[in-house]
C-alpha cells in the first residue's frame, strides 16, 4: 500500500520565529529591572531603620525580639 500525499498539510511545525526586540526596547526593559531593584533596596534600607527605631516594647507589640529585628 502506498502512502498517500496530501499537499495540504503540513508534517513540519512553523520554523517563524519571533524577531528580537529593538536595541532601544531592551535598554528600556533593562532600566526599568534596574530601578526596580534600586527602589526595593531604598524600601529595604528604610524597614531596617523604622524597625531600629521601635522601643523593645513597641517590638514586643509587633511579637518580635531586638535580635529577630537586627537580624
């Protein structure tokens, strides 16, 4: 038996790929990750001086010692 042709169907997927971003997208997208990460940095550093800040009973208060608030 003889294997039948069908010249409409395709056995091979797609080869189309997606074409990279433009130079000018990608610095964008990188600048943007970069002030992400600088702003959670500056948000961290501010925690770390409230939680400095806090009485041992106000950390108490939030169920935390001085040293978990060091930490």
């Amino acid at each position: 038996m003889r294997a039948q042709i069908y010249p409409h169907v395709s056995t091979r997927l797609p080869t189309e790929s997606v074409p990279p971003a433009p130079l000018a997208h990608r610095r964008e997208i990188i600048l943007t990750a970069i002030q992400v990460q600088i702003r959670e940095w500056r948000r961290r550093v501010r925690v770390r001086i409230d939680l400095m800040t806090l009485s041992d009973g106000d950390l108490r208060d939030l169920g935390w010692t001085r040293c978990e608030a060091e930490d």
